[in-house]
C-alpha cells in the first residue's frame, strides 16, 4: 500500500524542520572508532554479529566492512515502537536461537535510550546458550536507563534525549536513510 500523501507531507515536514546533529562525516568517524574498539576486544573471539531489526540494519552494514577479521552474522528482530514515536510493550519477531550456544555474540544496534530493548536481547542470547554477550550502538541518548539495564560495550555517539532519525533511527517507519543523524524541531 503506498503512503497517503498526507504521510508523505508529514515526513517531509519534519525532515525540513530538523536539526541536524551529526553529519555523514562524524557518523563515519564513529563507526571507525566502534570498529577499531570491537577488533581490540573481539578479534580473537569468533563473534557473531546479531544486528538488531530493523534499526540496526544500516549501523550493522557500515560497521561490517570495518571489522579486519572474520563473523558470522544474523539477526534478531524485537521492538518497542512499531512505527510510533514513542515505546510500548516489547514485541518479539526473531529471538536468537541455539546456533549462538556457547558462542561470543555482538549485537549491534541504532541507538540506547532507556535501555528495555537491549536488555531484552541480552537476556534472550544468555538464554540461548551465549557465553558472553557484547552490544555496539551508534547512538546513546543521555538519559536515565532502566532498572538493569546493560551499558552498551561499544558506543558511537552522545545525544541528548530528544527523538532521533537516520542511519537506521526512524520516524514512523520513515527517514532511517537521512544522510545524518536528526532531532526532531525542540
């Protein structure tokens, strides 16, 4: 089904109403940075790269190139925000399964806010037999975490707590493409 153009304006409008926080440029320096990070720690450790669905498709795909050494990659797919802007109950599309059994896992994700998210993926790779269980994402909000929550290993950038989008951050589904990363007008 295509989008009403009354969706279409809307993106465009916040697009065009945004702030730009960090462009192309920094993005890719973060990604170098999270790579030459990631290679200290794991190299020798035979990951598996679990990119988180959907918003770690496009950090997972540009840090891959970067790692000098081999993985073994999949995914699993859990979400709060369903093409919302703001987060709900966790839903599950595609938990990790036994192949990561007693396997070092890395899961990269697009940003850490309140951490729900990535506590729950950490929880569900220890479940399925994972002996250490590390995460990489490009973005961490400053913002208070949940009870529990696990840091992220490896971190990109800082942003301040405002609803972000691009390089795999969405707004309704929309805009993980933006050539930078974007808050939306204050």
């Amino acid at each position: 089904m295509d989008p009403t153009p009354s969706v279409v304006e809307e993106v465009g409008a916040v697009l065009a109403a945004a702030e730009r926080l960090f462009s192309p440029a920094e993005v890719e320096a973060a990604l170098g940075r999270m790579a030459a990070e990631i290679g200290t720690e794991l190299a020798d450790r035979d990951p598996v790269v679990l990119c988180a669905m959907v918003g770690g498709v496009i950090p997972t795909g540009l840090l891959l190139p970067r790692l000098g050494f081999p993985v073994e990659v999949d995914y699993l797919h859990v979400t709060r925000y369903r093409g919302q802007t703001s987060g709900g109950t966790l839903s599950w599309f595609r938990r990790p399964d036994e192949r990561i059994s007693g396997r070092t896992v890395l899961i990269v994700d697009d940003v850490l806010d309140e951490g729900y998210t990535l506590r729950a993926m950490v929880e569900a790779c220890r479940e399925a037999g994972a002996s250490a269980v590390y995460s990489a994402v490009l973005v961490v909000k400053d913002v208070p975490r949940c009870v529990g929550s696990p840091r992220a290993d490896f971190a990109g950038l800082l942003a301040d707590d405002r609803y972000l989008f691009g390089y795999g951050m969405d707004y309704k589904n929309y805009l993980r493409n933006a050539a930078g990363i974007y808050a939306l007008g204050s």
